[in-house]
C-alpha cells in the first residue's frame, strides 16, 4: 500500500520551527542543492515569491533578516 500526502505550507512551517539548528543547516544545504541543479532558478523562485499576494510584511522582513544574517555570518 502506498500513502501519498502533500504537506501544506503551513505544516511545514512547524516542521521547520521544530528543528534545531543542525536540521535547519540541512534544510538549507538541500534547497541550496536543489538550486543549483540547472532546471531550478533561485532567482525566479524568489521573484515569484516576493510579488505574490499573499506575502505578508512579515514574511519580507523574515527573508530579509536570514539575507542580513547570512551576508554578516559568512
């Protein structure tokens, strides 16, 4: 028997937030992997997500802190 299931953002957004920071570095290293692949484009991805509607103020401070701490931390 095979179980398909699709997690919705918002659970993987707990997902997320229960890591520690190891989980999270791997996390991280993964997306950076898939990225680099030619098919996928960061910077399409992220242009996309920075025009959608329902990107919340929050959210675009939160993608700008971890640009802040990943330029001053490098």
């Amino acid at each position: 028997m095979t179980v398909e299931y699709e997690p919705t953002p918002e659970e993987l957004a707990i997902e997320f937030c229960k890591l520690y920071e190891d989980g999270q570095a791997k996390f991280f290293n993964r997306v950076a992997e898939i990225f680099n692949h030619p098919k996928h484009s960061l910077t399409m991805q992220l242009e996309y997500i920075s025009q959608s509607k329902l990107l919340t103020n929050e959210a675009t401070h939160l993608m700008g802190k971890i640009g802040e701490y990943a330029e001053h931390n490098r």
